[in-house]
C-alpha cells in the first residue's frame, strides 16, 4: 500500500518571519503527528522536525514555502503547520488542529 503524501504552499505572513519560536513551534507540531513533514523553500528543504534545519530556511515575511508530508496523519500534519504559519506564528486552537476538544 503507498503511503499517503500531501502537499500544501503557504506564504508567510509572520512580520519576522520563521525565528526560533516559530521554528521550535513547527518541529513541535510536526512530532505530534505519526507523519514525516519536509518543508521547501525554492530549492532548500527542511525537515519539519527539526529546529535548525527550519532555521536555516530563513524564512521571511511574505516568502512562499511548500509543505510536503507523508505518512498515517500526513494531511493533519501538513494542515496543522499550514495553519500556524497563516495564523503569522500564532498558537492555533486545538479544534482548528483537528484535535479533539474533550
């Protein structure tokens, strides 16, 4: 059976861009879910669980990245991190993660 991949893009709206919280709150996401998430920028990519491989993305206002997940939970993955980064780096609610509130 193949494992199941999702692609996002997302343009960052954050007025810093990706920093260390934002990057440490990605990797974070990211291990909460059973998928494995690499995010792109132009050429360069970044494993979505680790904090300085996001980093050095440099990421800034208004710059494109693609999400790229696979795995069991790759679609929540890939939408929890997507969700964050148009949230400008915000904590997102849980029930907009797809968790459940209970």
């Amino acid at each position: 059976m193949a494992e199941a991949s999702v692609v996002r893009k997302v343009r960052v709206r954050a007025p810093d861009g990706l920093h260390m919280r934002s990057a440490a709150a990605i990797a974070t996401l990211v291990r909460q879910r059973n998928a494995e998430v690499i995010l792109h920028k132009g050429e360069q990519s970044a494993n979505g669980a680790n904090v300085l491989e996001i980093l050095t993305l440099a990421v800034m206002e208004g710059e494109e990245l693609t999400v790229e997940a696979k795995g069991p939970e790759a679609e929540l993955a890939a939408d929890a991190v997507v969700r964050f980064i148009e949230n400008e780096c915000e904590p997102v609610p849980p029930i907009c993660l797809g968790e459940n509130s209970g």
